[in-house]
C-alpha cells in the first residue's frame, strides 16, 4: 500500500507520517511548499505522479480568528483544495481520508454530537471545513472523514505548550471554563488513522480521547502534570472575546467507532502524561 499525507508540517500529519514509518507502509508527505491545494492542476499532477492507494488529508487552513477576516483564503485551502484532493482520488482510483472538525456542528447544547447530526458551523472556519465534507461526500464512495477536536502534539503550537509557558510565567491564569470537549492527542488519533486508511470500513467518524473537561480544567492538569505553581482561574467566554465564536460544547459520540470495531483512544488525562513526557525528551 502507497500513502499519500497532506499537511506534514502540522501536528497530525508529523505524526502520521511517523505512525507509517513505524508500520512500514510506504508514504509521501507533503506540505504547502509542496503542492498548492488550490492549484488543481498541481494537485492532479502531484496525486498522479505520486499514484497512491490511499490519501490521509491533514493539511487545512486553521488560524479560527484569522479566517473572520480572510474567508477567501480560508474557503480556496478547506473547500476548494479538498474538492481538488478529491477529483485527483478519484482520477487514480484512491480512497481518502479527510480530517475535519467538531466546528462543522452549532457548538450548542450538552449532549455529544452524533456523525449523522446536521452541519450548523458557526463561524467561516467550520463553515470552510463542513464544504470540504461536502466535497467528500457527494463525489466519492470510498471515503473516510475523521471529526476530531483540541488537538495536541509535538510539531507545532497548541494550548498545552501555551499553558505551560504561562504557567512557569505566571502565578495565575484565567482560562475558559464553559466551553466543554475532548483533548486529542496527535499520537494517539494517528494511530487509529493509520489503522482505519487500511481497511474499506468506510464512513464519517469522530475521534478524541475519551473524557470531557473544559479548557480550564484542561489547564488545571497540565500545571498539575507539569508541577508548576500556578492558578487556573475558569472565566466565562463573554470575558475573552474572539472574532470567531466558539462552540460551548465541543462533545463528540464515539459510538461510531465502536460500531465499526475501532478502539477507541485513551483517556485524555493519560494521552497528556505521555505527551509531557515527550516534550521533556525533546527538550
């Protein structure tokens, strides 16, 4: 099998391309500087030099505020690009796994969405992300579409590498704290990629570790973990505002995955442990 990843340079798709090392599947990843997505032309020619059996798209425009006022931009590399992907999947005859969001739901209520629940975005980036779906979706048939969420690894920034820097800084810090959901751990969500891109169970799932908690507990744990003496102190969201709104509830079932016999991920308390670990090896 011959995989093609998307977005290399990004947390996920680092550690996809590590997972398929690992599991000696043969791979090429890419990044913008690469291949422009919004280029269908390179992209066709890209995916039919390259002639994979399967696509992992990991690449996305993702800067939430930014998108608020270049939703252009954010629509060519979500929308457009995924459409390009997906017409180049098909000319060779791939299928396509594609990562997408829990911000392609309305973010309200305080139950987990379901894969089945209608798309209600609320700002351009969930928007852009849920007409990458629809690319998906309405042209092919072998296709794999992974909602994930608060995600985490060591090939990049993220809200962990945030906390703990505020964290050795400060003797307090306000985060959010009604805003609920799962962190996710890169390792840990490419490694059920990986595994998935190989069968044909194909579907719309969602993936975090198991485990909700607010942004403000998520933060408590981390200078817990870390051992750094400071305060979390939880705020509500209408006293740090963002061009772009959040979703209050993040929440997400996994029952697809367990109806499709896929393990579900660790808890989110562990996959923190084993990520802090791995920052102090790097370091």
């Amino acid at each position: 099998m011959k995989v093609l990843v998307t977005g290399v340079k990004g947390q996920l798709g680092y550690d996809v391309m590590k997972r398929l090392a690992d599991l000696h599947v043969e791979a090429r990843g890419v990044d913008y500087t690469d291949c422009d997505l919004t280029d269908g032309d390179a992209v066709m020619k890209l995916v039919r030099g390259e002639a994979p059996d399967a696509i992992i798209h990991c690449a996305a425009y993702t800067a939430v505020d930014r998108a608020e006022t270049e939703p252009e931009k954010c629509a060519a590399v979500n929308a457009m690009g995924t459409l390009n992907l997906v017409r180049a999947a098909l000319a060779v005859d791939a299928k396509l796994l594609y990562i997408s969001t829990d911000y392609v739901f309305s973010g309200e209520g305080d139950t987990p969405f379901e894969t089945g629940d209608p798309y209600h975005p609320r700002n351009v980036y969930g928007l852009t992300k849920a007409q990458g779906e629809e690319a998906v979706r309405s042209l092919m048939t072998r296709y794999f579409i992974v909602r994930t969420a608060w995600v985490f690894g060591l090939n990049g920034s993220n809200f962990v590498k945030t906390m703990l820097r505020r964290g050795a800084e400060s003797s307090e810090v306000s985060v959010v704290g009604d805003q609920i959901g799962s962190p996710t751990y890169t390792v840990d969500l490419a490694r059920l990629v990986c595994d998935m891109v190989q069968t044909n169970r194909y579907g719309i799932y969602h993936a975090t570790n198991e485990g909700y908690c607010s942004w403000a507990t998520f933060a408590a744990e981390i200078m817990r973990q870390a051992g750094l003496r400071c305060t979390v102190r939880a705020v509500a969201t209408g006293e740090y505002p963002t061009l772009a709104r959040r979703p209050a509830n993040s929440r997400l079932s996994k029952a697809c995955l367990d109806q499709a016999g896929f393990a579900r991920l660790p808890r989110w308390e562990d996959a923190l442990a084993r990520y802090l670990n791995e920052l102090e090896q790097q370091a």
